[in-house]
C-alpha cells in the first residue's frame, strides 16, 4: 500500500511542471494551484470563485473573435450597408476604446477585458466598410488613420489618469445611445429586419458574464456598472428579437436593404 502511494505521489510530481506552467498564472494563482493539487482542496470557495472568472473570461475573449465576423461577411458579399447606422458603430467604437485604454492604463488581466481589443478591431471594419460602400472610401481611410493616432496617444504611458478614468466614464452614455438608436429602428421598422440572433445573444450573454469577472479581477465598481448598464441594453435588444421572431420583415423594405 505504501509503496503504491509512493508511486502516486512521484507521478504526481512529474505532471506537476507541465501542469503547473499551463494553470500558472493563466488560471489560477500558484496559492490556488498549491489548494487543488497539492492539498486537494477542491472546494476552496475563493479559488473557484477566481477558476470561474478566468474561465469565463478567456471563454468571452475566445468568442468575441467570431461575434461580429457574420456581419462583415454580409457586407462584403452584398457590397451594401444599408440599414446600418454609421453613429451607432462609431459610438460602440468609443465604448470599445474607452474599456480597452481603461484596462491597459490600470494593469488589468487581458481575460478581464480581451474581447474589448477584438471586438473594436471589427468594429473599426465595419465602421471602415460602411463609409466605402457609400462612397467615401477616403473618408474610411483617413478615419482608420486618425483613429490609429489617437489610440496610440491615449495608450501613452504620458497619458493623464484622469483623462483615462473621463473615457471609461463616457463608456456609458456611449453605449446607452449606440444601443438605443438600435431599439428605437427596431421599433420603427415593426421588426428586428436582418439582426443575427447569434451576434444579439452573445453579446448579452458576454456582457452578464463580464459583470462577475469584472468584480473579481478587476475589484473595479466603474468597469462593473458598465457591464451592469451594457446588459440592459442588449437585452432590450434581445427582448426585441424574440417579441418580434415571427414578424415577417416586409417585401419592399427587404428588397431596399439587400
């Protein structure tokens, strides 16, 4: 029987460099590591409540990488914008650059707000794709430009804090209106007319999640409120979609935004 454990424990100690280098400190903190491996402490409340933040995280991050993609493909492939607002995508872009400048300026995870840096790469496609297919295609170009310029700028290590801190504070006025714009041409239009369920849901989904992983890596109350109030939003959205499923989007309005 001991000479059984013994055999345990040394292989135990052999996968332990290679596990340890994948957990540490991607998921979990070597305090953490030490609790379920070691002490076999499964059911450390603290440690899994960290386990599921990062988990939950990295899971956003992953998905934010497809979530506006679908729209991108359709405007590429019917060479059209139409229906889409060039105000809501540049407000969204704001939201966008004010988390991902918040975060960087204030050291946090890259699981607690990743999905913000993917998210406005599409975003600034879109927002590109829309000027050009409306025949502004040097517009496009130099909104890709300036917008370059100013992202450097405000990730600056000279970059006030306070500047910083008045940009993540505009996140949610920005996202109130981007959304609502959304909301009120839905109601408008009596339908939700080509909107991806996918791309709506996730969103909402994502927002949810990121006001957990929010308070647990971050301890931020602004960053929170923003998810809280970004929440809201998407699932006015969301209500929508599934208020208005079976409304058949009308012929002569399909055929004007195809």
């Amino acid at each position: 029987m001991g000479r059984r454990k013994r055999s345990v424990c040394k292989m135990a100690e052999e996968a332990e460099g290679p596990l340890k280098q994948l957990l540490v400190p991607f998921l979990l903190p070597e305090k953490c590591y030490d609790r379920f491996f070691i002490h076999l402490d499964l059911l450390d409340v603290p440690c899994l409540k960290i386990l599921i933040s990062k988990g939950l995280g990295f899971g956003i991050v992953a998905g934010s990488l497809l979530v506006k993609l679908p729209q991108v493909f359709k405007i590429l492939r019917v060479k059209s914008t139409e229906g889409l607002s060039l105000q809501a995508v540049l407000l969204e872009l704001v939201a966008l650059t004010g988390t991902i400048v918040y975060s960087v300026a204030n050291s946090f995870p890259f699981s607690s707000w990743g999905e913000a840096l993917f998210l406005m790469l599409q975003t600034i496609t879109i927002c590109f794709l829309i000027l050009h297919y409306r025949g502004h295609t040097m517009r496009g170009m130099a909104l890709l430009g300036i917008y370059v310029l100013i992202l450097l700028v405000l990730l600056s290590p000279l970059m006030p804090k306070t500047v910083v801190t008045l940009l993540q504070a505009t996140n949610m006025p920005a996202v109130i209106m981007g959304r609502l714009l959304q909301v009120i041409t839905n109601y408008k239009n009596g339908h939700t007319g080509h909107l991806s369920a996918i791309t709506v849901f996730l969103l909402f989904a994502g927002s949810l999640a990121r006001i957990f992983t929010s308070l647990q890596e971050t301890g931020d109350p602004l960053m929170a409120v923003t998810f809280i109030v970004s929440s809201i939003c998407n699932g006015l959205i969301a209500f929508q979609l599934l208020y208005y499923w079976n409304v058949r989007i009308p012929q002569k309005w399909e055929k004007k935004h195809q």
